[in-house]
C-alpha cells in the first residue's frame, strides 16, 4: 500500500494534489463556483453563509447552492434552464456540495460561453445542441485510460483507471427519470460526490465536465480539507521543503597553541 502522501505536514498547509476526483470540494464559494457577469446584470443573492442563487439577466438560466451540512453530500448546487422565463425547465444539472469546486466553474464557465454565443448569433446553443454526438463527452476519457462497459439495459459506464471516479451514461431512452449522465467520485456504493445532467443538457456541458474531472492541472487544497479516506491514492505535486541537514555539535575552542608543529 503506497504512503500517506500528507502524513507529516501541517494540517493548515495548501498543497497541489491530483488527481481530481479525490481532491475534495474546496471553498463552496458561490463566485467561484459561478463565473457569471455579476457586475453587468446578473442577479446574485446569497443569505449569511447560507443559501445562494443566481440568474442571467433573461432568466432563462438559473442556478442556486443549498448548503446541508447534516446530510449526505452536505447540500446541493442545481442549474436549470427555461427556454421561456419561469416555465418549466428544459433542463437541470445537480451537484453534490463535496464535488469539487474547480469542476463547478468550469462547466458554469462554458454555459456562460453559451450564452452569450446565443446573444450573439442566431443560433440556439442553450437549447438546440449543436453538438449532440455523445462522444464529444466521453472521447477523452480513453485517452487517460479510462475502462469502458456497455450494456444492453441502454447504458455505458466509463470507470477511471484508479477505480475511484466513474460516468454512466444513459444512450438509450428507458422511459425513467434517471438523469442521462451521472459521474461520481469514490466508489458509487459510498461516493465522496455526485453530478447529474438530465436529458437536453448541452453536451458542451458535460464535456467541460469530463474534460475538467480529468484534467492533470494540481489542485489547491488545505490538508485538512483533504478527504481522508483516499489519501494513499493522491499525488502530491507541491515540493514538500526538505528537513535542513544535521549538523555535529560545536566542539570546545582549541586550546592555546593547538595544530602548531614546533
């Protein structure tokens, strides 16, 4: 079994660790979380260190954070879309507040992207997926060795070569409610965090998702925000200072004379 990467620091030291899935979630800060345009009319609201939401200024986009921290996964940040304001949703994606901040705002950084391409031009990005071939998501994946199981139940689960992350994607329509994508950090039975994307999600979306679930950028924790239980399986990418070589006690002063050769 490898060593505990953080046995000996300093719980309040900030380190870079990979990968990403066991990192932890950092800081549940809801401007880093949402990169939205908040000083060019996007309406924010967050109580005292409580709940947050968030809406672009057509309000048709609509995120919100619900801190829990008595239950599991400590709370809920949901996206949800409107092709018309305050009509039903077209779509949602839900994350477990332990899913790892960096991952919240680089999907919300894409669907910014897709707003204001939709802004500018006249396509549909937010609702008519222009890129709807699920591989756009999942192709990346092979390439950092990621394991692939197909099913005949209409389902894919794609599994990362450490056994601790995984994605599951729903292919094929089975007339339920599961959402079409769901990824999930740790091991599913017990996971450290789960992220749902329903069915019309843009698959730009899920693919900032997956691209940043694995990407090989370190990153900054407290090592006391660090998940404990998978600690054996991080990298440590931040050099760790050395201890300063031992140095033989000072000897008493020569004497008088000592070393002259008479």
């Amino acid at each position: 079994m490898p060593p505990d990467p953080l046995k000996n620091l300093d719980p309040a030291q900030r380190v870079k660790i990979l990968p990403r899935h066991l990192a932890g979630p950092g800081p549940a800060d809801p401007r880093t979380a949402w990169p939205f345009l908040f000083d060019e009319g996007w309406p924010f609201h967050r109580a005292e260190q409580g709940p947050a939401a968030a809406a672009s200024p057509c309000l048709r986009l609509w995120t919100t954070f619900v801190p829990e921290p008595d239950k599991l996964g400590q709370g809920t940040w949901t996206t949800s879309a409107s092709r018309v304001p305050s009509d039903r949703v077209a779509w949602r994606i839900t994350f477990d507040a332990t899913t790892p901040v960096e991952l919240l705002h680089d999907v919300h950084a894409e669907l910014l992207d897709l707003y204001l391409e939709d802004l500018h031009s006249d396509r549909n990005y937010l609702f008519g997926d222009t890129t709807p071939a699920a591989y756009e998501a999942y192709a990346p994946l092979f390439a950092q060795g990621w394991g692939h199981n197909v099913r005949t139940d209409g389902t894919q689960t794609f599994t990362c070569w450490d056994g601790l992350a995984g994605i599951r994607h729903r292919y094929a329509s089975t007339g339920s409610d599961v959402p079409e994508w769901m990824a999930w950090g740790g091991y599913l039975s017990e996971p450290l965090w789960q992220a749902r994307f329903s069915t019309g999600t843009p698959t730009a979306l899920v693919a900032a998702f997956t691209a940043s679930l694995i990407s090989t950028e370190p990153i900054d924790r407290a090592v006391t925000d660090i998940p404990s239980q998978f600690r054996r399986q991080l990298y440590l990418t931040t050099p760790v200072p050395k201890p300063a070589p031992s140095r033989p006690p000072a000897g008493p002063p020569p004497s008088p004379g000592a070393g002259r050769i008479r």
